[in-house]
C-alpha cells in the first residue's frame, strides 16, 4: 500500500512538473532538415539599426555565429567572415553543461549517484591523495568544482594520478579545474559500459535533432546545436513532449547555487543574478552579479575564447554566440565574463522603445510613491516574473526578476529625474505597462 501511494505520489509530481515547468507555446524544430521557425524582429520591437550595432560589436570581436531564439523561434540569426549555419566549431568548456545534463540522466537511470564516492566509479588510487582524502571526493564534488585537488598544476587537463594532489579537504574549497570535470566522462563511461559519444547520442543528440561529437573531452557541434540544447534547458528537460530529464530536483540544483563558497556556480552552470562570484585561477571572492547587465535569472554555458550558451527563462530567450576570444579580462581564457557583459548591453537596447504610456490604462499596475525620489514600489495582480524601467527614448535602464512576488521594489537613486515607463512581464505572460515619475 505504501509503495502503491509513493508510486501514485511520484507519478503526480512528474506530471504536474511537466504540465506546469513548460510553456504551452514553445516552439521546437523538427529533428531532421533545417526547417525552423522564425519571428520577425520587428514583432519584439526590435530597431533595425540596434540590431546593426549589435551585429556590428560581434564581428569586431571576433564572432562566427549568433543566434537569439524566443520560445524556441529564431529571431537573429547571424553567420560572419566564412562561417556558415553548418560550420563546426568547439563549445569548449560550454559542454561542461551538457555534461551535467547526462549526469541527471545517468542518475534517474540508476547507472550512479551523484553522492557516490568517484573511487566507486574510478578505483582508488585514481589520485595521488591520501586514501582518506581520496575516499572524500564525491560525484558532486567533481559537478560543483569543490574536489579540493591542487588546481595549480602544469597540466590542468591531465587526469593521471600524478596530476591529482590533495590541496584541501573535498567541499572546503572552490577551484576551476578541468581534469576532475574531464573524469566526470570516465565516471559516465563505467556506470553506462558506454563511450562518451554513444552515451551522449542515445539521451540527447538523437532526441533533440542535435548533431555534435566529443574530441579529447570537448564537445564539437554546430550553432543550431548549441540553440537545441539551451532550447531543451529552456523547457526544463523536455524536447516536444518527450522527457529527457524527469528530476525536477537535479534539474533545479543545476541552475542554482551549489555551494556557498561560489554562489555563481550551480552544476556545471554559471548564473547571473547572485550577490557575489569567484573566477577560475583566482582564489577571491567578487562582490556583486557575475554579468551584471544580463538578467538575474539567466544561467549560462560559458567556455573558453568565449562560447556561449545563455538561458533567460524570464524572457523566453536562448542565446549562442560561437567564435574566437572576444575580450581578455577577468575569468582569463578558461572562462571569460567581460564580453557577456558587453553583449548585454546591446541586447538590453534592441527595443526601439516601450509600448506607449497611454496603455497603462488598459494594463493597470500600482506604483508609488509616485512622483518618487529614491525608488518605486510595483504591484500586479498577478505573481511577477521581470520588471523592466525605459527612459522615453526607449534605452532599458533597469532589469530585475520579479521572483513571482506580486510587489517589487525599483531602486531609482541612481537614476535622474524624469519621466520612465515600467513594464511587468507576470507569470501569465501579460505585459503590463505604466508611468513612473522621479522628482
């Protein structure tokens, strides 16, 4: 009887997470062809000549794709210099996020769990640790880059015993550090009895019309591709009614904060929005968001010489950029944060402007104080996802999740007096529209 409940139990849960998790006008291509959806950038209010600009600063900085999707549809699509829609190029470590992905799988399945011992998966002796420190490290561990193996090694892709030394106890230190990841696939590879590729091609690849290939630990693939991905970690694990990932758990520890010591980093994911970050080969702690000017929900695959892969559910946006390093600067060649935050500042103004004021009528929303001098409180009937405030030129000035809170507050101290139009996206998609005024 009890079983039968917890089964029942189960069954509920899984239903009503994929009833409620993924939106019902979600757009996903067919698997086979180059057939895909688009809509007009003109439909998002998009300006022809920021869409210039946009394209403008990603040539300059070496792009070779970029593609924006909205619910799954293209709406920018760009190939420059002798790239083209079915050009390879690598996601460096961006595929650290697929990888995460398997590993959900891999779990459900039964083949680990993410709490095993890695000696359980690799034999001991798979690092040059003492036995009882060895015998510390964890699957989670290797995700959420807290082995507490030394990170400053000659080779940091070696994944001999040798390169792996204790630095400090497993979960007591944060370090970027590719060899633990890498032997995340040896782990896969034993639990399965199956290659990486083959592995990857049954679960993903083949499910999602995705096309891609791993060399030496590195995931190869097209633009589409990596849009295919971030388009399935959109809808939470679920490629047009089939359920790749069925753990709502694992899929939300994926994308929030796994640890305290580095609060930008889930599994293998990279995330916007958190009040401090830490940097691979830097043992300090950052105050403030890890890519301010991106929304706060965002959570990202982030690779070397800057490919990316950027998830916005609160904008139903997916964005991939491929090519060569587009700025130096903190986050060294590993993981690089400088361009993201220059992109998202031109994608932050590519509506030409805000609906018109006068709708706030048909659209009510609360605000006071208003006039204000320091800040507004927002109010909606319905529970609220973002709040975006526009000068009347149309330039986005503030960006903030609304964590489905139907009050938020707008801090306004840095902005000059005038008057703004704020626009509220809520949970049911409506977007609400009013005035608000500094003095």
């Amino acid at each position: 009887m009890a079983f039968r409940l917890l089964l029942t139990f189960n069954l509920f849960a899984f239903f009503a997470f994929n009833l409620f998790s993924q939106k019902p006008d979600l757009y996903f291509p067919p698997k086979t062809g180059n057939t895909w959806q688009t809509i007009a950038p003109s439909e998002l209010g998009f300006c022809p000549e920021k869409i210039d600009s946009l394209y403008g600063f990603l040539e300059e900085r070496g792009t070779k794709s970029f593609i924006l999707l909205k619910d799954g549809r293209i709406v920018l699509e760009k190939y420059f210099g002798t790239f083209t829609q079915d050009s390879f190029w690598y996601w460096a470590s961006a595929g650290k996020s697929l990888t995460a992905f398997l590993v959900g799988q891999a779990q459900e399945e039964g083949l680990l769990n993410i709490h095993d011992k890695t000696s359980t998966h690799l034999g001991t002796g798979w690092t040059s640790a003492p036995p009882d420190k060895e015998a510390l490290i964890t699957v989670w561990h290797q995700l959420t880059m807290t082995t507490g193996l030394e990170d400053n090694v000659v080779n940091d892709n070696c994944e001999m015993p040798s390169c792996l030394t204790y630095k400090a106890d497993a979960g007591t230190r944060w370090a970027y550090h590719n060899a633990p990841y890498r032997l995340v696939h040896k782990v896969l590879e034993s639990a399965s009895g199956q290659n990486m590729n083959l592995f990857t091609k049954n679960r993903i690849l083949d499910r999602t019309g995705m096309k891609g290939l791993w060399l030496d630990r590195v995931m190869y693939g097209k633009a589409r591709d990596m849009a295919r991905f971030g388009l399935l970690m959109q809808a939470r694990g679920v490629w047009d009614g089939d359920t790749l990932l069925h753990d709502p758990q694992y899929f939300n520890d994926m994308i929030r904060p796994s640890q305290n010591l580095n609060k930008s980093y889930g599994y293998l994911w990279w995330l916007a929005g958190q009040e401090n970050f830490m940097l691979p080969g830097l043992q300090f702690v950052f105050n403030g968001k890890l890519i301010p000017n991106a929304p706060d929900d965002m959570y990202a695959a982030l690779g070397k010489n800057d490919q990316k892969i950027h998830v916005v559910p609160s904008k139903g946006w997916v964005v991939v950029r491929q090519g060569e390093a587009g700025y130096l600067g903190p986050g060294g060649g590993n993981v690089p944060i400088a361009f993201d935050n220059v992109m998202w500042s031109y994608l932050n103004q590519l509506v030409c402007a805000p609906v018109s004021v006068n709708e706030t009528i048909e659209n009510p929303i609360k605000i006071w104080p208003n006039p204000a001098t320091d800040g507004w409180q927002i109010e909606a009937a319905a529970p609220i996802e973002r709040v975006e405030v526009f000068d009347l030129q149309g330039k986005m000035l503030r960006s903030l999740t609304g964590n489905r809170a139907t009050t938020v507050w707008v801090d306004a101290a840095e902005l000059p007096k005038g008057v703004f139009v704020v626009k509220i996206i809520t949970s049911e998609m409506q977007t609400l529209v009013g005035k608000a005024v500094k003095r």
